[in-house]
C-alpha cells in the first residue's frame, strides 16, 4: 500500500537521494575549496624548518575535494544516481524546516539583540506557532525563561552571555 502524501497528492512525493547527494557533494566541494585556496594564503609547502601552517589543510581540502567530486560521479553517472528514490517527504521536509528555520532566526536573533531577548522571543514564538498556546502564557513564559537565565549566569555565577550587537539590555548596566 502505497503512502498519500497530503501536501502535493502524489504517492511518496519529495526530494530524491541524488538530488541531496549533488547537493551534500557540492556543499563540501565548496568547503573543501574555501580550505584548500586558504591554504596558500597561509603557506601549503614545506620550508626549510617543516611544515607551513596551510599544509595539512590543504591536503585535508584536497581530500574532501577529491571526495566530493567521487560522489558527484557516483551520482550523476553511476546507477544509483538514476534510482529516483525518495530521499525525504514533503511533509516529512515541512516538519523540519518548521523547526530549522525559526532555529537558524533563533541565531541571528542572538547576534543581534543577545541570548536573553532572543531567547524569549524564541520560546514564546514556540510556543504560540507549534504549541498553540495563548499569547499571554507563551510571552510569560519566554520572558521568565529568560530572566532565570539572567539571573543565574549574570548575577549568581558571574558569568557574562552574550548581549548582541545592539545589546537591549545595555541600560541595566551588566
């Protein structure tokens, strides 16, 4: 019996595996790249008193570089490349992407405006998108959450977290 996929009404519907696989491979090819060109930056031979400092990461580059293109041959000429199998669902990618990407705003929220702010907005946003709560409760909630942690690493244990580029909470002197 074949799965109904709700989101697009085909039968197992989603993102092949090649099609992830040429992305992973390509991803780290870039990687790889960015290690191997810094490497010369910073010196990838040997001189007359050892290594330079870029000369393992280059090779570590040329390696990962090397991986990836094999995978990327794999892929696109070998047989498994051509299988058309579903790597993940679109509900299944729908699922975690909910969750990816308010985390990956989560981050640059804590740049911004520090972990304290970003943090209650995170979890009262949470709260209210996933969990369905009020907004009242989940505003409570997060900005509790956040004064305990002020709290405990601020106050108590002396231990400063970060206040963000345009640090909010400048005006309580900490």
């Amino acid at each position: 019996m074949e799965e109904h996929n709700e989101s697009t009404g085909v039968p197992g519907a989603g993102i092949s595996t090649s099609a992830v696989e040429i992305l992973v491979s390509l991803i780290f090819l870039l990687i790889g790249g960015i290690v191997v060109f810094d490497s010369f930056r910073l010196g990838a031979s040997w001189s007359s008193d050892g290594p330079q400092a870029g000369y393992f990461p280059f090779y570590i580059g040329f390696i990962i570089c090397v991986a990836s293109l094999v995978i990327l041959g794999q892929t696109l000429f070998g047989k498994s490349g051509r299988s058309g199998k579903v790597f993940v669902e679109w509900s299944a990618l729908k699922q975690v992407l909910s969750v990816l990407l308010p985390a990956a705003v989560y981050v640059v929220g804590i740049q911004l405006f520090g972990i304290y702010l970003a943090s209650a907005v995170y979890i009262a946003a949470f709260m209210i998108w996933l969990g369905n709560y009020s907004w009242f409760k989940s505003i409570a909630l997060g900005v509790a959450v956040s004064i305990t942690g002020f709290l405990t690493f601020e106050i108590w244990f002396q231990v400063p977290l970060y206040k963000g580029v345009f640090d909010p909470l400048g005006f309580l002197g900490y």
